[in-house]
C-alpha cells in the first residue's frame, strides 16, 4: 500500500510539474510600406490564440496565423497593416510530456496605408 501512495505521489508531482518556453520577435511592419506612402496609426490592439496537443508540441501554420493577423486588423475598421508590433509564442508542457499547449499572442499597433500623391522624381 505505500508503494503505491509513492507511486501516486510521483505520477501527481510529474503531472503538475512541468516546463514553459517563450520566444517572440519585434516587427516595425506587417507588409510592405510604399516609400510614398502615408501611415496612420489606428490604434493598438493584442489577440491571442491557444491550441493544445497530445504527445508532439503543437505547431502554429502559416494560414493560422495570417488568420490571427487578419482578426487583429479587424478591431479597428480600414486597418490594413500591423506597425510596431510583436509576436511571441508561449508553449508549455509537464514534467512527462504527454499533452501539451501553445499560445500566441499579438499586439502591436492596427494602421492604414495611403498612397501619397507627390511626385518623387521631382523632389530630386
């Protein structure tokens, strides 16, 4: 009997114990900013999304996070690019890492491109 509350004991402790990895970057641009262009800022906005796994860590696809991109914008309406924003990534698992989760979080700043209409030939 008390081999097994030992038992019971490790496998309680290993459950609930466990490991978390962050990692993330800082990006001043979403996509590709017309040197003529004329950004305003919007407004800030941060979403996050978590998925969960059994066995191999869960992996984030491009199209999941284009998608993540796309409901960002989607706070402030005419929003067409993130400036200043940053992505990170948080993944965690237990001690015997039979499930795990991610999550990434984005925040940053939602602002609308306008193409300027001055010729930049004549500013030379």
């Amino acid at each position: 009997m008390k081999v097994f509350k030992v038992a019971a004991a490790i496998v309680a402790v290993a459950s609930f114990s466990g490991c978390t990895l962050k990692s993330g970057n800082f990006v001043d641009k979403s996509r590709f900013a017309y040197p003529n262009s004329n950004i305003k800022a919007l407004g800030s906005t941060k979403i996050s999304k978590t998925k969960t796994a059994a066995i191999i860590p869960p992996d984030w696809s491009k199209e999941e996070i284009d998608a993540l991109y796309a409901e960002a914008l989607k706070k402030y309406p005419g929003a067409d690019m993130l400036v200043n924003y940053k992505a990170d990534t948080t993944t965690t698992f237990p001690l015997v890492p039979l499930y795990w989760w991610s999550t990434i979080e984005l925040e940053g700043t939602a602002a609308k491109m306008t193409i300027g209409k001055k010729d930049l030939k004549a500013m030379r």
